[in-house]
C-alpha cells in the first residue's frame, strides 16, 4: 500500500527531529556539531518578548549557540514589549499565521491551542523519543502538552527603601495593614508619590492575575473550588474589599483603569510609586533605566490573621511551536536546545528567573543580590497563579476587571461585582 504524502512527510519530519534532537542532546552543555535538522537552509522566526526584557544582546548570544550548532538554520528573533507581543500573536493564532515558534503566556494557551494554532509538543517528545523527565513543568490541555516553560518568574513585592525612609517606614511590610499604613505614609510625604500602582487597562487586563489575585494568593487564598469558580468565597472577597480600602485611602497611583503593566513599571523606575508587585524579569530593565535606584523585593504582603505557607504569583517564558509552520522539526530542536541543563541555567541567570529544566541550577555568582532573595522567596513559598490553563482566562481577567473598576469607581458593591463575575466566569469554566 503506497504511503499518503500527508503521512510521509510527517514520517520524514519524524525522522529529522530525532537527529536533531541527538545533535541537541550531544551539544546542549556547550558541545559544538556541525550536523543540522535540515538539509536545506530554514529561517525560524521565533516571535517573544523576552529579548526585550534582557540586557541588551545578551539573548542574541544564547540563539547563536544554536545556530552554530545547526549552521543550515537561522533563527530571527522577533523581539517586542509583552503587550505588543501578545497582541500579535492573538491576530496570528486566529488567522493560523504564527511564527514559527511563539514565546507564551500560559492565560493563552488554552485559547490557541482550541484554536489549532499551536501545536501538541506530546507528539513531538513521542515521535522523538524525548524524555520530558527534566522538565520542571508542562502546561497541558486535553492530556496533551502545547507549552513548555523555559524560564519562571515570581511577581514579589518590589519597594523603593528611600521613599519608604521618607515616609519614615522602617521596615517592609508583611501584612496587609503595615502595606496599607506604608502606602499612606509614601502618599503623604508630597509630591507626585503614591504608595502603591494597580494597572487595570482591560485590554490587557493581565493586572487581575498578577496585582489583584496575588493578594489571594499570599494568603493561601483560591479563586477557584475543585475546577470551579468560587468568586464569592471569604478569601476572594476579602482580597476585593483590601484592594477597594488602598483605592478608598487615596494611595493608588493615578490613571489605574488605564494604565499597563509597563506603565507601571515606568513610574516605579521613575520614583512615582513606592511599592509594586511585579516580575523579577523587570529588575534589568529598572536598573539600566535608573542605575541609581535604591529598591529591594520582598514577599507580597498576607492577610494579617494568616500564618501559613504562601502562594507566590508568578508567570512564565513560555515556549509553543505553531501548528502551520513546516519547520516542526528544527523549531523543536530549538525548544529542547533552550532548555537543555547548561543553556537553560544560563538564560534563567541573566533573566533574573527560574530554570524550566528541573535539573538546572541558576548562578548567583556575581548576579544581583534581590535575585537571590526572590530564591528564597519562592523555596519558602508555593508558585500560584490560577489563570494557567483556563479556557478564555484572559477574557475572565477582563470580565473581573470591569467588575472590580465599578467598585473602585463606586458604580457597584463589592458582593454585586463578584456576583456577576461569577456568573460570568461559570458560563465559560462550566
């Protein structure tokens, strides 16, 4: 019986991963070949924003090392802020015009992979005889996997110490009453200070995840009960009602219900908000922006009856290789090459994250000292972020975040706006 082209050339794609991926194995501690996952010249174009968010160059040198290895392939790095990225890649997953390989935030993966639009990388570790066992993580949809995380961030407290010695606080805040006490503080010491930034543009509403929920979290909170939305539980609403409290106190930056993450982050840098939530992959780009910056991190604050382990929020680079791209096999090649013990552990390092090889260990030498505390941050704690693998999760985010503006903008209470969250979220989750 003559073999179906469709057949074959998934047999031939087999084929060429499973040598590319002895090449990656061979060569992913710094090893060097010659051998490439094509016979032809191949351009991947690989669209992230992580180039963004590290020391200039620094990922252009960790790509290069695998294109010395596979001379034959040429990785383009599409490089651009998360929410640009973002952007791009929701118009291309409906459209079935992704890069070739896409970084991913696990909120989507649950859309784009409905979508068809990425593919399932389960086949892909079967067909190559890949062991995922060093993987730290997976984030499945169906019992099949369709990202992998590359590198992890917790989101921990970030706090300017000079305006906290300004305000005369002498200490972090570890509770949610000293974080409030704080913000008051730093918003009256004059100027354009404000304690605390809360961004919730909804049309990246991304804020919800990590600067609302993660107080839940801190404080052993769930927003969900055995798969299921549970907005109306003590946890969450206490978390609405503390965030509606800082708002009420006058210590919120202005511009929330407009304002992006990056925004946030700018006005931080910028000595305009005392305190943040926010991904330790930021702490390069504060740096290079404000050199002189006097800030340390520290756990985000709990509930001041709380005693327990807490839930750290934190997001991931996620990896993804679209279903459409004809260059399965080397894109994989790459995959498996950023996440191979040495070139894994280095990328975490400079990225100020957490390995996704298990088997990795991060550098402190010589690295910034906050990253070491966010370490130990996060070994004391328990990674949270609920949203991971929800169907629709940003939708979800976007839907509690109108919610939650009419609280702050006193159109709604907060049993109201959670009441309809929830009925919101259980049309989508079931």
């Amino acid at each position: 019986m003559p073999i179906r082209a469709s057949r074959l050339k998934r047999l031939l794609a087999a084929a060429t991963v499973a040598a590319s991926l002895a090449v990656t194995a061979a060569c992913g501690s710094g090893g060097s070949s010659a051998a490439a996952p094509s016979n032809g010249p191949v351009t991947l174009e690989f669209a992230q924003w992580w180039g963004a968010e590290l020391p200039a160059g620094e990922f252009d040198k960790i790509v290069a090392g695998f294109t010395a290895q596979h001379p034959n392939v040429t990785v383009k790095l599409l490089s651009a802020p998360y929410a640009s990225t973002k952007q791009q890649l929701v118009t291309g997953a409906a459209s079935q015009t992704l890069p070739d390989v896409v970084g991913l935030d696990g909120a989507w993966v649950n859309d784009f992979a409905k979508q068809g639009a990425i593919t399932d990388m389960s086949a892909l570790m079967a067909e190559t005889n890949y062991d995922p066992g060093e993987l730290a993580s997976q984030v499945q949809v169906s019992g099949k996997t369709y990202m992998i995380p590359v590198v992890n961030f917790v989101y921990p407290l970030f706090v300017n110490k000079d305006l906290l010695a300004k305000a005369g606080v002498s200490a972090v805040p570890t509770t949610r009453s000293q974080f409030l006490d704080a913000a008051k503080k730093i918003s009256a010491t004059g100027g354009d200070a404000k304690g605390w930034a809360l961004p919730l543009d909804t049309a990246v509403p991304n804020g919800v995840q990590n600067d609302v929920m993660s107080w839940l979290w801190a404080s052993g909170g769930s927003m969900l009960k055995d798969g299921k939305p549970d907005l109306g539980s003590p946890g969450v609403k206490s978390a609405v009602e503390y965030v509606k409290s800082l708002n009420d106190a006058g210590v919120i930056a202005p511009g929330s219900l407009t304002m992006k993450e990056q925004d946030k982050v700018e006005k931080f840098t910028n000595g305009q908000v005392g305190m943040m939530i926010d991904s330790l992959a930021h702490i390069n780009l504060i740096k290079k922006n404000k050199p002189d910056l006097n800030f340390e991190v520290a756990a985000v604050p709990a509930d001041d009856a709380y005693t327990g382990k807490r839930g750290i929020p934190y997001a991931s680079w996620g990896i993804g290789i679209s279903d459409s791209t004809e260059h399965k096999a080397e894109a994989f090649a790459f995959v498996q090459y950023l996440l191979s013990k040495d070139v894994n552990a280095k990328l975490a390092t400079i990225a100020n994250g957490f390995p996704g090889n298990k088997t990795a260990q991060p550098d402190f030498t010589g690295s910034d000292a906050r990253f070491k505390t966010a370490f130990d941050i996060y070994q004391q704690g328990y990674p949270a972020n609920e949203f991971v693998g929800l169907p629709k999760s940003e939708d979800l985010m976007r839907t509690f975040d109108e919610q939650l503006q009419l609280v702050l903008t006193g159109k709604a209470g907060v049993d109201d706006a959670l009441a309809k969250s929830q009925q919101s979220w259980s049309s989508v989750i079931g």
